[in-house]
C-alpha cells in the first residue's frame, strides 16, 4: 500500500519535549578573528532514547507575530556562516545527558561591530516505520529552536516605539505597545506599564520581564489593565535595560461609563 504524508512543521523558541538544553539562553561576547568552541548539553527525561536533527538558519520576528526561518547568510546580520557543527545529529539515551559542540570562527573583519544571530532549529527524527492504509495522510512535527547571539564590541542601543493601543479581548481590556530595535545591538529590557488618574495618584502598574529585541526585529508588548472608574487617565510605558538605557511613551485614556 501506498500512502502519501503531508508533514507540518511547528516551531517553538526554546526547549520542547523530553529533550532540554540545561544551558541558560545568553549573548555571547566574541572578538573579530576569534575562534572558538562551545556547546550545548542535552537532557532527555523519557524513557526512549531520541535523536534529533541540528540545522542552523536565519531567524527574523516581528511585532505581528511573523516570523521567518531563511537559509544562512540572507541576512545581513547572520552569523550562520560563522558556526561549524561536529555533527547534525545527536542521539541522547534514556534518562541521561549529552554534549553537543560547534565551533565559532568570527571574520577578521574589523568593520564587524554589534550583534549577530542565528537559529538552531532541532527537528526529532522519526526512528519508527509508520504503516497505514493506502491513502494520504498528515504527519506533525514539533521543532524546537535555540537563538545563538553573538556581540562585538559595544554600541548604544536605539529603538522605535509605536503609540500605546487601547485593545479589548473577549471583554478584557489591555494597553499595547510594539517595540522596533533600529539600531545594531540587541536590546534587552525589562518593561513597567504605569496609569495614573486626573490627581496623578497611580491606581495601576504591571511589570514584564526581560524581552530581547533583536536588530531589524520588533515584539509586540501587552499588559493587561482592570477595569477603570469613568474619567480621565494617563498611562505610562518604560523600558529599562540592564545597563540603564531606557526608553518611554505615555497616552492618555478616557474611561467612559
């Protein structure tokens, strides 16, 4: 028998699954003509041993919710072609932990200056021979993908901010802000949404936590809001980094009956 299978690709940033990367997500600091190795260790918790498939590409978001996977080099602040893999496949018994290396090779290009990124995209790979009856069926992947960051030299942050949006959600209200990264380092801030009333008392106040915003990219930032008495508000947006840059923006809002 013969069937034909449709396989779908679901891509999620971060670990997914029984397979873990221990290592804490980072930029990493290099130098132009610097060589190195690094690596990352893979746990598996199921009870099966599990293979995955490494690939690295081009990684782009954007405040939409778009996001796109191109090959390496596209962009014009890739660091795929910089990054050799020991192997694209790694296989982790059981229970037990595993190392994966790459190494790093950074152009002797003194021109080279702020952050550079790329994607490892880890696809499990189907060890079982699937029978079914002749037909068509659909077949679901979940891949799972590490940003690899790295940053030369230090430069100043520069980043777009759009007007605060007042957004309803089945009946919940939110304030909205998209967040551009114009310039040629990532930012990473943290995030406080502030309103005050006419008597500029603050009635509210929602923090978020870290969200890296990568050059050329954007994300869109939402903070929930309670329900408001009638009157006349001003709501505030700061974003802080570790560094101490920050940006803000305010609006004003008319609560009605």
């Amino acid at each position: 028998m013969k069937t034909l299978f449709l396989t779908f690709f679901f891509s999620l940033i971060g670990s997914y699954g029984h397979a873990l990367i221990q290592e804490a997500a980072k930029v990493h600091e290099v130098a132009v003509g610097e060589s190195l190795l690094k690596k990352y260790t893979f746990r598996n918790n199921s009870d099966d041993s599990v293979t995955y498939k490494i690939t690295c590409q081009d990684y782009s978001h954007k405040c939409d919710g778009s996001t796109e996977y191109l090959p390496t080099n596209t962009m014009a602040r890739s660091n795929g072609s910089w990054i050799e893999l020991s192997n694209n496949l790694i296989t982790v018994p059981p229970h037990e932990s595993k190392e994966f290396f790459f190494k790093v090779n950074v152009p002797n290009d003194p021109s080279l200056s702020g952050s550079f990124w790329s994607i490892f995209l880890i696809t499990p790979v189907e060890n079982k021979v699937m029978e079914e009856e002749e037909g068509l069926g659909i077949r679901t992947v979940m891949r799972f993908g590490r940003v690899f960051v790295t940053q030369i030299g230090e430069q100043v942050p520069e980043v777009s901010l759009s007007s605060i949006e007042l957004e309803e959600r089945e009946g919940e209200l939110f304030l909205a802000l998209d967040v551009e990264n114009t310039g040629g380092t990532y930012y990473s801030p943290t995030s406080v949404m502030k309103i005050f009333d006419a008597d500029a008392k603050m009635v509210q106040e929602v923090s978020k936590g870290k969200e890296t915003v990568l050059p050329t990219n954007s994300v869109h930032l939402v903070y929930p809001i309670q329900k408001l008495a009638a009157g006349k508000y001003t709501a505030f947006i700061i974003l802080k980094d570790a560094h101490g840059k920050m940006f803000g923006t305010r609006r004003t809002l008319s609560i009605d009956d």
